[in-house]
C-alpha cells in the first residue's frame, strides 16, 4: 500500500516541479507550448500501450464500455467545473481571474485522479508499476503545473497559493493511488480492464479538451511535431520495459 500512495506522489509531484519553474519565470509561453504538446504526445503513448493494450490483453470484456464510460463521465465533471469557474484553469495566460478558485482545485484533482488510480492499479497483480506509465505521468504533469501556475500568478494568485492549490492535487494523486490498490485489489480481470479502459478515456478526453489546444494556442503547428517525438520516446520506454 506505501508503493501506490509513493508513486501517485511521484507523479504528482511533477505538478510541483512545474509550478516552481514558472515562478521562477525560465520558460516562455512558446517554449511552455512545446513543453505541453511533449507531455501529451507522451500520454496519449500511454493511453493506447500502457492502459487501452492492458486492458485488453487483461480481459477484452468491457474494454469499449470503459473507454466509452471514461470519456462521459470526464466530460460531464469538467463541464460542471467549467460552468462554477473552473474553465480555461490550465490556461497561461490568467484567464483564470474570471474563475471560481474552488472550482479551479477541483479541474485539477479531476484532471489527475485517472492516471492515479492506475498507477495504485498497477501494483495489485504483484508486477510493479509501469516504468513508462509513471514516466508518461509525470512528463505530462510537468507542463501542466508549468502553465496553471503562469496563468493563476497573472491572474493575482500568491506564489504561497498556487504552491498550496499543487501541493494539495500532489496529497490527492497520491491517495487516488491508495484507493486504486486498495479497492481493486483481487478484483476480477473484467473489473481491472475495464477501470483501465476507464482511465484511458478519461485522460484522452482531456487531452483534447484542455491541453492539446492549450499547447497550439501557444504555439502553433509545431505542436503537432513535438506530440509525436513525445509520442515516439513514450512507445520506446514501453517496448523497452
């Protein structure tokens, strides 16, 4: 059980590192756009070999029903968030100012309790996490604390705030791994397939809903490019684990 809730703090703490490297001002926006485009191109790597693959070789039942379960149940909490202020929170630009900051933490706790519970899910058949997984994580993690907090501190955030809101959504990954260890453990396959499929729907909703756009909106085509090199280092890892 201290292994899941260890690596869900791990990938985590990504939203950490982020958060501290847009205080201290060293990226710019294009170069945060690129940084965005990477990490999604990494995670949809994993979506496809690390959960969607899984779950299908663990058990082909319920697979389309859990991506498809994944995808709503996603797009039904972000639209809630969004209509109480929680819209445009990955936002660099601080847009955020017209934003509700309750609705904010919880875009983000939304935005990372799939990936979380599945890292915790990994550990239950005994075979440890996916190296890759865990990598995919916290390299998308990484540009998302990078451009939440450059645009919560334009719109008026204290850096004490921002660090509570990240250091908060870190505690909370770290428990939905718990919780992803502890309540499937000695599941049946059909069960741990289909939470799979249910993560990987999850993430790839909000990929293209949040950060994939997000990263085009700083900047452009070359985004394209970028996903795909983050895409190609992400299947290499898992080839190679």
């Amino acid at each position: 059980m201290g292994g899941a809730f260890f690596w869900g703090l791990v990938g985590g703490s990504a939203l950490l590192i982020g958060a501290v490297v847009a205080v201290a001002g060293l990226l710019g926006r294009r170069e945060l756009g690129l940084v965005m485009a990477f990490g999604a191109g990494v995670l949809i790597s994993a979506v496809a070999y690390d959960l969607v693959e899984e779950a299908f070789a663990t058990s082909s039942a319920g697979v389309g029903w859990g991506l498809a379960a994944g995808a709503v149940v996603f797009f039904v909490g972000d639209a809630l968030i969004d209509r109480f202020g929680g819209a445009r929170r990955k936002s660099s630009t601080g847009e955020q100012a017209e934003g509700n900051g309750l609705a904010i933490v919880l875009g983000a706790v939304l935005d990372g309790i799939p990936e979380s519970v599945v890292l915790g899910l990994g550990l239950v058949a005994g075979e440890g996490v996916s190296v890759a997984f865990v990598v995919a994580v916290f390299l998308s993690n990484f540009p998302e604390g990078l451009a939440a907090t450059s645009g919560l501190l334009r719109a008026g955030w204290t850096r004490s705030r921002v660090m509570a809101l990240w250091g908060t959504v870190a505690l909370v990954s770290a428990v939905a791994a718990l919780a992803g260890y502890s309540l499937f453990d000695g599941a049946d396959p059909s069960t741990v397939a289909f939470v799979l499929a249910f993560a990987g729907g999850a993430i790839l909703t909000m990929l293209t809903d949040t950060m994939i756009p997000e990263a085009y909106a700083e900047e452009g085509s070359l985004v394209g490019v970028v996903a795909t090199v983050g895409f190609a280092l992400a299947f290499f890892l898992h080839a190679a684990a």
